[in-house]
C-alpha cells in the first residue's frame, strides 16, 4: 500500500512538471503576444513576482501544497484572485479573462459560459489594458469585452495544454478564499 502510494505521488507530482514549456503555436490574432515561460522548476509555495500582468505561465501553486489542490476553480469572479493559483489553472489549459475594476464584465461572463471548464474571470487591479486574454505563454489586450479577438483567443487556447497538461480542467479546484488563505499561511507577514 505505501509502495502504491508513493508511486502515486511521484505520478501527480511528474505530471504537473511534465511537458516543458511548449510555446503556443502561432494564430492569427491581431495584437497577439507570445513569450516562453520557464519550464522547471515551477512550483513554489511563495509569492511570486511574474514578468507579464496578469501572468501568463511561470510558478505556481503545487498540487497538494499546503492541503490544497493547487489551482483555481474555473468561474467568474468579482474580486481578484491569488495569481500563483490562477497561473496553475493556465498550466491546464485555462484562459484567464481580466478587466479593470469597475468596468463591465458582461460579455467576458458570456465567453465563459461558453467554456466553463477552462476559463477564469475577474477584476485584475493594475493590469495595463482595459481587457486582457492570457494563457500560458500568450496574451491578447484589447479596449472592448466585445471585442471578437478575445473569443478567438479562447477558441484558440482554451483547453490547449500550452503550460504542459493538456485536458486537465480546472473545473475541480480551490475558490479564490481558499487559495488565499493557503497563500497566507505559507507565507505570514507578506
């Protein structure tokens, strides 16, 4: 049984580092930005400082770390939400849709309702474009939630696996309070 276990481990633990960091295949997005994130070593338990706002790959959150599972639950959200786990569910494949506080949110709920298993939504304070697509490795800034580059980002990356687990969803993860909380603990006084 500990034999079994221990394998178990070793399997959950490869395959969230498993996979490099493959750059998403070119599209043909107006604006599209697309960088290489690094591969290894990428989990932490610390607060990370990320090179694009919002991140689009890097460190993150590990599976299992502080007692819970590592990345954010797809959904729409109204408040921010903890970057490491966000950046978790963009290894999965998920498209994580932002906008600055205060502006309207409507049509970037509709894009998720039409993917809910890969995307996150939510107020990102701070970011530089009024709304934003980011992925692991690619990102699309835009003036309009309607605006229909965002949809094909979404068409385009959602569920892809560019950050290296291809059809992991992020349908089961922790909400955002549970996330910050893990956040907190691990790291007090930060």
């Amino acid at each position: 049984m500990r034999r079994a276990l221990t394998l178990l481990l070793v399997l959950l633990l490869a395959g969230c580092s498993a996979g490099g960091s493959p750059k998403p295949e070119p599209t043909n997005i107006g604006g599209l930005q697309t960088f290489t994130e690094e591969p290894t070593p990428r989990h932490t338990t610390h607060r990370v400082t990320y090179d694009h706002t919002p991140p689009a790959g890097g460190k993150h959150w590990p599976p299992g770390g502080g007692g819970v599972k590592g990345w954010l639950r797809c959904g729409v959200y109204d408040a921010p939400v903890p970057n490491e786990f966000a950046v978790h569910s963009e290894e999965h494949g998920a498209v994580w849709l932002t906008y600055q506080p205060g502006k309207d949110a409507t049509a970037l709920t509709k894009l998720y309702d039409a993917r809910k298993d890969y995307v996150l939504v939510s107020p990102y304070p701070g970011q530089p474009g009024t709304y934003m697509a980011s992925t692991w490795g690619a990102q699309l800034t835009v003036d309009s939630g309607d605006d229909p580059r965002l949809k094909s980002f979404l068409d385009s990356y959602a569920g892809g696996g560019q950050g290296g687990e291809k059809g992991a969803d992020c349908a089961h993860g922790d909400l955002p309070a549970t996330a910050a909380a893990a956040l907190v603990k691990a790291n007090p006084g930060s």
